[in-house]
C-alpha cells in the first residue's frame, strides 16, 4: 500500500515543534480548541488547550485538552472512554484558533448528550433542544 | 400561512436579557462564537462577542462580533459586504461558549477564503489547503 500519510500522528518531534511554533497561545498560554465529527460536521464541542496538551494530541492523534478547572492535562475520555481520534487538525488565519476534525466515540458531552451545543432559542427561551443519550452516572460512575 | 416562528431575530428586550444572563461571559466580558454554515455544517471562523454584540445579533438576525483590536463592535459584513445572517443559535452546556447557524454570503475569512480553517498539517508541515476564492482587495478596496 503507498499513499498519502494520514496529517496525525506526527511522530516527529521537530515537526511538531514547527507546528507549535505557528499556534498563537494567548496570554494564558491557552489557544481554544472547536471539535467537529470529521464525516458528519456536526460541532461537538470546544475546550482549551496549551501547548504540552496540543503537542501529545499531535503526538498521539488523541485530542488532549487543558482542563482550567483542575489546571491540568484532559486527555479526554480518560475517566469516560469516550475518547476522540484525531483525523484532521486546521489552524486558523490568525493562528489562534484550532479546529480539530475528530472520529468521536459515543458523546462528547458530560451530560450524556452526542455534543455540548443542545440549548437553543425557542420563542424567545432558552431551551434545550437535545435529550442525553446516556446517563452522566454510567459515564463517570454513581 | 402558521408555523414555529423563526428562532432570530428576538425584538423582545425582556426575552434577549433572559438570554444574555445565561452566557458566562469570560472576565474580559467575553464568549468565544463558532460560526457554522447552517446547511453544510462547514465550520467558517471563530470571533468573540461580548454582551451588546450578542444583543445585537440576536435582535438583528445578523452577526455581530466584538473586535478585540479594534475595541468596539464589529459588524461581520460591514465593510466587506460579507454578511452572516444568523439562522439559529446554540449555548454550550456550561455556558460559555457560542455556535452560530448563519448563512455567509460570500467568504467569511478576510483572506478571500470561504473559512479562515485553511491551515493543515501535511507531512508535518504546516500547509495552506485552501486558496482564497476572491481577493481581499475586492473585499476591503485597495
């Protein structure tokens, strides 16, 4: 089989550090991050990353966020199991901003819903639009 | 002709304020907005408003953002004619981000490109994937 190499994982060290170098972190060090299902564009959530979390997303093809509650790395669906592969990353035209195309397994939001996005206007209330599709307990545990 | 009324724009002021109050705005005042392409699903740019751009937009039906070089708002179109109508709308599940269903016309990127998400990794290079479809001259004189 010949072709072209999937964008991730970029085993290289020196090439992600290329990339790194491109991204414009604000002054947190905090760039944020919008997740999108690769096949279906439905936007399933967006989170914050800093640069040791987007260097093992790119290392790993796993997206890795920056957790600003807990201050520390989210590999997310680490507690859940619902992990998302990276297929395809996109940096903005100002280079603060990422987009990550992702193969999403089960939902992406904690409260059990396929994506974060579920409370929209509706006669003029805010109401939510989308129903969990598990339960936060079988998620995280009772 | 009867039907569910369309979710933009909200001339009500009580029901716009009950909206506001539910957006965590960041300490500077403000929320990141994702614009999708409501019948593509193409994600388009990532911009920031604060209260009076979200009261705006959801009065209006068009999007408006808040610059945060230029300090004030920022009317998407204005001086490039490349409005956003805003079809729909969705607040994320802690409250501080936006996703807005719009319809671009034109191209939503000041470099003459539909999105501003043209930048990919290829080959561990960072790689523009998409050429701009008019000249940002055309868009802003010369």
């Amino acid at each position: 089989m010949t072709g072209t190499p999937p964008p991730l994982p970029i085993p290289d060290e020196t090439a992600r550090a290329r990339l790194l170098a491109a991204v414009r972190f604000d002054t947190r060090g905090l760039v944020p991050a919008i997740a999108q299902q690769h096949d279906t564009g439905e936007v399933l959530m967006m989170a914050w990353m800093n640069a040791a979390s987007l260097d093992e997303t790119l290392a790993t093809g796993r997206a890795c966020y920056y957790s600003r509650s807990r201050g520390g790395l989210w590999r997310k669906g680490e507690s859940s199991g619902q992990v998302q592969k990276v297929v395809d990353l996109r940096l903005d035209c100002d280079g603060d901003t990422l987009l990550l195309l992702v193969d999403q397994k089960g939902v992406a939001c904690h409260t059990g819903r396929r994506n974060c996005f579920f409370l929209a206007p509706r006669d003029g209330e805010l109401t939510e639009i989308a129903a969990p599709l598990v339960s936060p307990e079988s998620l995280y545990g009772a």
